[in-house]
C-alpha cells in the first residue's frame, strides 16, 4: 500500500494565537528564514470575527507548505504563524468581504538551494470548507489529467491537498489556464524570504545535565505502519526490529535484557513476539538504559501502556516518537502524554512527515508548568523534520541522538547530520542551551 512508503499530512485543529514567540533553529541541512507575506483573502460575511477570519487566513496559507515542499524543499513551521488584519473592503461578491493582511512566517529552507527573497504563491482566494472543496476539485482531482498534484499523491481530500499541492507543476491548470479562470480561484501573493536571526551556531545537547545523574535514560516509541498488523513484514516493525539491532551492534550485548535467550536470535519476528524491549548497559560513561516500546496507533493505546511511558517520561533524558502522524491526531495524542517533573532537562523527537510544520507549543508549556521560574524551552530542546520521514529512516535518527548523548562530543548540527538528509532535521529550543560550561539556571 501506498501508505507503507509515504507519509500524509492532514489539516490541524492548531492554536489561533497570532502572537506565537517564534525559536531559536539549529540544523545540519536547513536554514532558518523569516517569511512575509502582504495577503489578501475573501472572508464570508459572518465569519469577519477575529478568530474566523484568521482561521480562514490559516487555511489559506496552509497551501503554502506544499508549494514550498515542492519548489526546493522548504517548510513554513505554521504553528508560528503570525498574523495581523490591515483592512476589510467591499468585494464584487456580496456574501463577502476582501480582508488585507499581514502574516510572518517561519520557514526551514534546505542549505544547498541558493536564497530566492521573493517568491509567488498561489493560494485559494477563500478559506472556508465549501471554498476549499471546490478548489480541491478543480486542481487536485486525482482523476483529472491536468492537476496541482505532487508525485505519489493519494485519497486527496480537502484535509490533505495543501500537502501534495504542486501548482509550478506543467500539468497544473495554473500554468496554462486563462486569467479569468484563474481568478475564480487563486490569489497570487508575494512571499518575501530573508536569513533569520533565529538560525543559532554551535549549540550541544546539555550533556551535563543529561549525565548529571550517572544515567542516560532513553524512552521510544515506534509505531506500526498498520495499526492491527501481525506480521514482521510491517514497516513500522522492521524499523523498531533495525533499531534494536543497531543498539547492538554499537554497544553489544546489554548488562541487563528483558528479552533472555532470545537476545541472540535478533529474528525476523522479533517485535512481534516482543513489543516492548529493556537494555540496560553499564559503559564508562554510566549507566545507558533504553527502553523501547512497540505500538499499533498511538491514539489507541491502552492505560497499561500510558502508566509505563508517564512513568519512564518523569526521568528520561531522551524521548522520541517514530511513526505516522495519523492525520495530525497522533501528534496531538503525543503531546497531552507524559508525566513531567522540575529540574529534569529532556530532548524529545518527534520522528514524523514535515513534523516542523505541525509540532505545536504544547510539550514547552508542560515543561514550563513544572519549572516556573524559567522560560519555555529551558529545560527542554524538541528535533522535527522539515521533510517527510520515512520509516526506514528511523533506526538512524534515533541511534544518531543515542550515541551523540553517549560520547558527549557533537553539536546538534553534527549529530543531525547523522540523520538521512531528505528529513530535513532541525532542533529548536537549544537557544539558551550553554555547554560545554555547566548548566546554568
């Protein structure tokens, strides 16, 4: 099945806030740039209240992560959108009003492509549901010839267009379709790029407060690619299945297992037979204690599983997610999960498709609910990707941040250019990040 080898994104019910703080941005593959864009949309009359009309705006520029996806690899992270409202006029359409607007984006642009300071979107004159169905039809009909759509595009729907929308695509009726037709449906907007003063350089892992204890504690979730599957052949398997082998065979066999003799088969079936897996090394460094978990759908998970992961979550250093964002619901699922206590500084991955553009403040804010007296991101650094991850990209994302907390010698920069280039890995929060000096509070 197609959903074995990509990865959909879905619309997100996100937070509205247009004050959204933007953060700091480290990565071996991508540059932070601050986006502007001088907007116009048409708002239904009785939608002209604040919120509706920016959550109208919010769809419309939803449409830009996949023009940019598909232009050279970019993303606008939208959970830090900005948006301020300039003016409202009368429109040609009665049931409606113009709305000018300013909006600031965040965006993740791949190091290789040279700045581009202005660029033209084609965005959906509207935003409401009915518009957006229309426009869907029109431009990204699978069964039409001539659409908007990227490659591998499937089950598109109006949730999900703006990720596969690829209107500088030859077939797209935007490229040779008459003005008139044209204005039915798009707005061409001017995106305005420049080199942020987010991008930061040098910044580490607290690798201090990480082994402050003598322990690296490690807790990881993977997911099945097929929630109900039984078969070893799922990729979400084989991923948790590479993992396991890699823990191996970097750091041999471990002090103490869960697994018994079956420690040396290291099977085909393996996670099938055991969904959950303890190692506990004793290195010079300390004590590495991994403990992996083998899931269906994260949203379905049970109380028995949630009391294990709350559990491990008060004292690991190093948390992360591999799997489906199953339609922006998992990650939500994720981020209303773990039990949180002050003083215990943590790096979370959230190892999903184009993660950067949906991964929303809501860990932060847990982090800072438990430690006051500090700023969101202090006891807290969180890695996305700005790009699709894959399943078997997973094994070495989540090996490439083990051994860098292991050896205590990378920059974050380094250690995500241990991570497959196509995902585009950033890390934001490490702004006030101080090693190697200690931990300051």
């Amino acid at each position: 099945m197609f959903s074995q080898i990509l990865c959909i994104l879905t619309f997100l019910l996100m937070a509205i806030s247009s004050h959204a703080a933007l953060e700091k941005f480290s990565s071996a593959h991508s540059v932070a740039l601050d986006g502007l864009v001088k907007g116009k949309i048409e708002v239904e009359q009785y939608e002209l209240d604040n919120f509706s009309t920016k959550r109208n705006i919010k769809n419309q520029l939803m449409y830009s992560i996949g023009q940019l996806n598909g232009i050279d690899g970019g993303s606008p992270d939208i959970n830090k959108l900005e948006i301020k409202i300039e003016q409202i006029e009368e429109s040609e359409n009665f049931n409606t009003k113009i709305v000018y607007y300013t909006a600031k984006l965040f965006v993740a642009w791949p190091k290789e492509q040279s700045l581009k300071k202005n660029l033209t979107l084609f965005l959906p004159k509207q935003g409401n549901h009915h518009f957006l169905n229309n426009f869907k039809e029109q431009l990204g009909n699978e069964k039409k010839s001539a659409n908007c759509l990227g490659w591998g595009a499937h089950d598109v729907t109006t949730g999900n267009f703006w990720y596969y929308y690829r209107p500088k695509l030859e077939k797209c009726p935007i490229q040779f379709e008459s003005e008139e037709y044209l204005n039915k449906y798009i707005y061409k907007l001017n995106l305005n790029l420049k080199y942020s003063n987010q991008n930061t350089k040098d910044k580490y892992p607290e690798y201090h407060k990480v082994w402050e204890d003598g322990v690296l504690k490690v807790t990881a979730i993977f997911a099945k690619n097929e929630k109900e599957s039984s078969v070893a052949s799922d990729a979400g398997v084989q991923a948790f299945n590479r993992t396991i082998r890699s823990i191996i065979n970097t750091f041999g066999h471990p002090s103490q297992s869960n697994l018994g003799s079956d420690i040396d088969l290291m099977g085909y079936y393996l996670g099938i037979y055991h969904p959950e897996i303890h190692f506990i090394y004793k290195l010079e460094e300390g004590i590495l204690d991994i403990k992996l978990f083998l899931i269906g759908d994260i949203k379905y998970t049970d109380d028995i599983f949630r009391q294990k992961y709350n559990k491990r979550t008060k004292d690991s250093d190093f948390v992360s997610y591999s799997g489906h964002s199953g339609l922006g619901a998992n990650i939500r699922t994720l981020a209303k999960m773990g039990e949180f206590v002050s003083d215990q500084y943590q790096i979370f991955l959230v190892n999903g498709c184009d993660t950067f553009a949906y991964v929303d403040d809501s860990l932060a804010l847990a982090h800072q609910a438990v430690n006051p007296m500090y700023g969101p991101n202090k006891f807290l650094d969180i890695i996305t990707n700005a790009m699709p991850s894959y399943f078997h990209m997973n094994h070495r994302s989540n090996m490439a941040i083990i051994t860098g907390l292991v050896n205590q010698t990378e920059s974050y920069a380094e250690i995500l250019g241990n991570f497959d280039i196509n995902q585009r890995a950033v890390v934001t929060g490490e702004e006030d990040n101080s090693w190697p000096n200690e931990f300051y509070k």
